[in-house]
C-alpha cells in the first residue's frame, strides 16, 4: 500500500515514487507530533493557535510582538528608474499570496477574512521616506519594533513597511495629491533632537552602481513566526524582475488574494498523555528548580530594573532618554563589518496625519537594535574552527552571547556563575506536505512556503559561565541542548495543545498560574534566534548583469524585546545567505541602557573574530581570553567534556 502522507495543503497523496525515494526518518514520526490519522480540530480552520491567540490579545496599552526586518536591495541593471508605485503594486501582489498578509482578524472571535478579492484593492501600510543616512534607516526600523498595531482596526492588516528609495523617486510626488497606496514620511528632523553627536553617515554603495533601496518590515507575531520573514522575501524577490519593473503597465487587478488560511498549529497535534507526561514533569521540576529565580537581581537593582521601574512611565522614559542620549548611531569596525545602532525613538512626521503609519512609539517600548553583517570568507573560517574543536556555530554564537553578557554587565555586582538562555524552534515539519523528517530539501519543501505560527522554545536556565572555562568546551557542552531543544520545544506545545484540549484543566491552570510567565522568562539572559543557514533566494550581489533578479545585500530579522514577560537582557537573531551571516542584537534600553549594548556587540564581534582568526586550528581558549579579559581566578571550572542537559 503506498505511502499517504500529503503532498500538498489539499491532501493530495505523495506519489509512489516519491515515497520509495524517501530517507527513513531517525526518530519515529509519532514522536515527532505526527498522528497517523488525522486531529481532531480544536481551532476554526481560519482561527489563530493557542500561542498567536495569546500575543493577539495583549493588554492595548502594553507593548506588542513585533518581529522586524530589513533588507537592503539593488534593482537589476537593466531597471534604470525607480519607481515608487511599480515596487508597492509588487509588495500587493506578493501580499496577496499569503492569507495571512491580506487579511484582518476579528477582534471578537479571533479569526481571520481576507481584506480583499484582488491584489489591486489590498489596503496595505506603507511608507515611503528618501534614502540618505544609516540613522535614518535605523529610526525607522527602531519605530517600526516598538509601534503598537490597532488590533481592533478591521480594515488595515497588521504588518507595515516602509521603503528607503532614492530621493529622485520622492520628486515624482512633491506637488501630487497623497497616494491612497503609500504615505510618504516627512522626517526633516532638526539635528539636536537626534541622539547622536556625530554627523550623518551617508550610504555607501558598491563601486558599480545601480539603484539601492532598503525595505523595513514589521509583523505582528499573531500572524506568524520568525521564519515567515524568509518566507515573504521569497515571494517577493519571486515578483522582483526586471521584466515586472520594465512592463508598461502591471495589472495586478486580475490576480486573486489567496482566502485559503495557513494550518493552525494546533489543529496538527493531538498528543496522548504518554506523549506529554515527561514535558510536564520536566517543566514542573524545572521551575521548582530554579525557573522563578532572578539570578540578576543585583544587577537588576543597580540598572534600576525593578519591577517598579516598568510601572513608572515617567522615570522610565527620563531613564530612556538619559541612556540615548550617549548613544552613536552607526560604527564601522576594524575588519569591514558594518554595525548599524537604532537610536531611541523621536516623533516621526508624516505628510498626511490620518494615514500615519509611524506615530509615536509606544512609551513603555523601548526596543533598540544593533546589525551586525560578516562576509562569507569569515563565516567559512569560523565554521572550520567548530568543526575542529567539536562544535558548530550556533553553538560557539551562544556561548559567545553568553560570554559577551559578563562583559557587558561588569560594571555591576558580578554576575552569577550560571546563566539561563532560550533557544527558538521550528515545528514547521508538521505542515501537511512537508518531507524535512524524511531527508527533504529545505529550500524547496512545501512547509516553507506557508506563511504562519509554526516556532517554539526550549530553555535551560543554568549553565555554568566561568572565566577560567574553555569556550570551545562550553560550546560542546550546550551542542547536545541545542540539538534537543527541538524535542523540548516540541514537547511543551504538546502539553499545551493536550491541557487546552480539556477545559476544565486549562481553565484551572489560567487561574493559578498568573505570573508564572514573567517569573520564568525573566530569569534568562540570552535568547538566540536562528533562522538557519540558506541559499540566496534572489541574486547575489556578484550576480552577472544578466541576471534578471534584484540584488540583496544585507538581511536581518530583530523581534520587540520590551514586551511583557521578555526572555532575555538580549536577543540574538542570526540568518546566513549564500555564506555571508547577519546578525541582529536586540534589547531594551530601559533596562540595559545603549552603553552596555554597545559593550555587548563590541565583545560579542571580538569573540567571533579571534575564533575565526584561527582558521580551523584545534585549541583551547579560555572564556577570559575571549572576552579579552584577566581571568578572576575561579577554581569551579565544569569539567572537561561534561555534557549539560537540557532543562
């Protein structure tokens, strides 16, 4: 009987020649979440998950989930002019691929409905600003992490871009009335109300020319997870060729919004009990363990991190501004890599203030950023190292962090000798269709083509982090974790899908768990978000003229890190394209205020380069050395070769 596992969304069966090619998955497809018969539903085919539910209805007034990215583009050669309303009708019809990107949610039954039949009439929220400056790029992302969405606004969808373009483009509409497709951003900001000191520093673009812009996304995270980020850029490099941006004219009228949702995560699973009993005991012993403690609490004290400090709008925004205020905008380092820093927020003004789609960021957001690129001939020599001294680089990144979170908190108490870290998921085998447990290509498999909630987390709250360890073995010691943060992850959505499927036990967990969030990812300091290691899924910037596609040159995804409940001092999220890896450093400036996030990045880029420098040389280097410190002299150094479980 051949092999019925979906092919497609539809339920489409996978050829029999596709079956018999198949590898055999190293873990049974049970444990993986997979029924052989399918769940029964537990959500409306066109309703959010148990997770997106909870980010959907946070309190108005508190800061939201926001995933942002930023990419930075060059048209193709044979495109000489740009134009304004040709790149938003693309973003339309790339919108209109996915449910999600063309729909509202109703706020009263938390499902979604298309906003529209064609591309043509999606009401989208864009903006348009000249190109001039990197700070202009970062105030835009830093506006855009820390900007609420109106979940009640049932006509407008909850993601906003906006667009960077050549000043020449902003020409075209200097005595035109206001675009119902696009606002453009007015941001004549004078110099002394901007944070930095420093003059403006111009774009830089390649010796060869063309025309740059950038794009500056940001998402809601009820309407998917972080890798939805790679997913959209997909579609939308697929829209952006050259043959579109030379066409005379690019009806998108005919092209249909797609009104079919995403699976709903929970809607895939329907575990037993056998199947969620050891996440249960493990989460329980773990909190009972040390999940509710607050192993920064002097820290926490000397930063005025208190809990008081949250609810104190005034001091903290005096605090916010008194940290920004010695903050740099962009710095380039020694070896070329450029780190852009998102400045605190300022008033954005736009040229039609009832289309605003930047307002004043919310006061109690005060997500930053700093962007990180490294080139490919560094990233090789990196990888050669881990595989020299037994690791690999999502590894050596987090002990990096880790490492590089001493440093940027020494000025303080000494920090504690353990240190708690979360580690982000994908369950995205679960979409009907996919073949990534049975050895599929993930560049090309189905799952990665739908844009939804699909991410999980698994976290330890207690490594050992000492001057005197060794930091390829502390990287050896958490390759085993980050391998089983997958099966923990998944374990925990499980139990929340098994506790959520019997109300009475749901209902009781809600009213004796309150703060149980908060107390549990407060006590981390790091949270690394990786998006993996891809393809180029456009042209390269060495692309030859030929080439018919738009050119990237840089792309970071950052999330809000000044939402209730934040994990982590900071957040690390990381992407590789064809070899060159980016990476995004978020944080809130309430907390651990731009002076120590400056320290942070400097440590952390160090830490990445000596280790390069190596050059596939096996050796030991002690996390003193690293961080280019003294080692304190402690003698409690975890023993060689020691493997630390996944809590």
């Amino acid at each position: 009987m051949p092999d019925t596992q979906p092919a497609n969304s539809d339920g489409a069966p996978v050829p029999v020649e596709q079956a018999k090619t198949r590898r055999k998955p190293k873990i049974n497809p049970v444990l993986l979440g997979i029924r052989k018969t399918p769940p029964k539903p537990v959500m409306p085919l066109n309703g959010l998950s148990i997770v997106e539910q909870f980010f959907f209805k946070s309190p108005p007034e508190r800061p939201q989930v926001i995933i942002g990215g930023c990419m930075r583009l060059r048209l193709p050669p044979a495109v000489t002019h740009f134009s304004i309303p040709r790149v938003v009708a693309l973003l339309k019809k790339s919108a209109a691929h996915h449910h999600r990107l063309s729909c509202y949610i109703d706020p009263a039954t938390a499902t979604t409905h298309p906003l529209a039949h064609t591309a043509d009439k999606l009401p989208l929220n864009i903006a348009v600003a000249a190109r001039t400056t990197h700070r202009k790029l970062t105030r835009l992302l830093r506006a855009a992490l820390n900007t609420n969405f109106d979940t009640s606004n049932t006509s407008r969808p909850l993601w906003r871009c906006v667009l960077l373009v050549p000043e020449s483009a902003l020409k075209e509409f200097e005595h035109l009335p206001q675009s119902p497709d696009f606002t453009i951003v007015r941001d004549d900001i004078p110099e002394d109300k901007l944070p930095d000191p420093e003059a403006p520093e111009p774009f830089v673009d390649t010796p060869e020319g063309g025309i740059f812009f950038e794009a500056v996304f940001a998402f809601h995270h009820c309407l998917g997870d972080g890798l939805c980020l790679y997913t959209f850029s997909k579609t939308i490099f697929s829209e952006m060729i050259a043959e579109n941006f030379l066409a005379e004219k690019l009806d998108i009228s005919t092209f249909p919004v797609n009104t079919e949702p995403p699976p709903v995560m929970d809607n895939l699973l329907e575990p037993a009990f056998w199947q969620v009993a050891p996440s249960a005991v493990s989460f329980l012993a773990g909190y009972a363990k040390g999940f509710s403690k607050n192993r920064f609490k002097q820290i926490r004290k000397a930063i005025n991190m208190e809990e008081e400090a949250f609810e104190t709008e005034k001091d903290g925004d005096a605090a916010v501004e008194a940290s920004a205020a010695s903050s740099s905008s962009a710095a380039v380092t020694a070896a070329g890599n450029t780190t852009l820093t998102v400045p605190a927020p300022d008033a954005l003004s736009t040229s039609n203030s009832s289309a605003a789609l930047l307002p004043e960021p919310n006061p109690l957001s005060q997500t930053s950023a700093r962007l990180l690129t490294y080139p490919s001939s560094l990233i090789t020599a990196l990888r050669e190292t881990c595989r020299a001294n037994g690791t690999s680089i999502t590894s050596l990144l987090l002990i990096a962090s880790l490492a590089s979170t001493l440093t940027a908190l020494s000025s303080h108490s000494a920090p504690p000798k353990t240190q708690g870290y979360v580690l982000t998921t994908s369950f995205r085998h679960l979409i009907p269709g996919s073949e990534l447990i049975y050895g599929g290509d993930k560049q090309s498999d189905p799952s990665m083509a739908v844009f939804g909630g699909y991410a999980g987390a698994a976290m330890k709250s207690s490594l050992k982090m000492l001057d005197s360890s060794d930091l390829f073995e502390r990287a050896r010691s958490v390759k085993g974790a980050t391998a089983a943060a997958f099966k923990d992850s998944l374990g925990r959505a499980m139990l929340v899908n098994y506790v959520y499927r019997r109300k009475w036990l749901w209902n009781m967990i809600q009213k004796y768990s309150s703060g149980l969030r908060g107390k549990v990812e407060r006590s981390f300091s790091i949270e690394l978000a990786n998006l993996g290691v891809w393809k180029y899924h456009t042209a390269s910037p060495t692309a030859p003229p030929e080439d018919n596609r738009v050119r990237l040159y840089a792309f970071w995804g950052a999330a809000n890190s000044s939402f209730d409940g934040a994990r982590g001092f900071f957040n690390v999220g990381s992407v590789t394209l064809g070899g060159d890896m980016s990476l995004a450093v978020s944080y809130d400036v309430g907390v651990v205020g731009e002076d120590k996030a400056k320290v942070f990045v400097e440590t952390l880029d160090g830490i990445l380069k000596k280790v390069a420098a190596r050059d596939g040389a096996k050796g030991k280097m002690s996390i003193a050395e690293a961080r280019g410190v003294q080692a304190n002299g402690d003698s409690s150094r975890p023993k060689e070769g020691r493997k630390e479980k996944s809590k």
